[in-house]
C-alpha cells in the first residue's frame, strides 16, 4: 500500500497532458507552471504518509 502512495504523485506529475493547459491561471502563471508548484507539497504529503505507514 505505501508503494501506490508513492507511485500515485509520480504518475500524476508524468502523465503531461493532464496539466497541458494555459487556463485557468493563478496570479498571472499558467495552470501547466502552478500545477507542478503545487504537485511540490502534495509528493510531500504522499510521501510523508508512506513513511507513517512504515512507522508502525
């Protein structure tokens, strides 16, 4: 189970035409530059629970 919440923002982040997109955009970037911004914090999430589940 830790490795899919691993894999999950590795295949969100690599599947391109998800995000290939000018609109909407978010205080003047375009969604494909905010959208790897936020993809930041949210690896770091999945990440941070695949280690809690290896915690236990």
């Amino acid at each position: 189970m830790k490795y899919i919440l691993l894999l999950i923002p590795c295949i969100i982040a690599l599947w391109a035409p998800l995000y290939n997109s000018i609109t909407p955009t978010l205080l003047g970037f375009p969604f494909f530059y905010w959208f790897q911004l936020v993809m930041i914090p949210v690896s770091a999430l999945f990440i941070a629970a695949a280690h809690a589940m290896r915690a236990k």
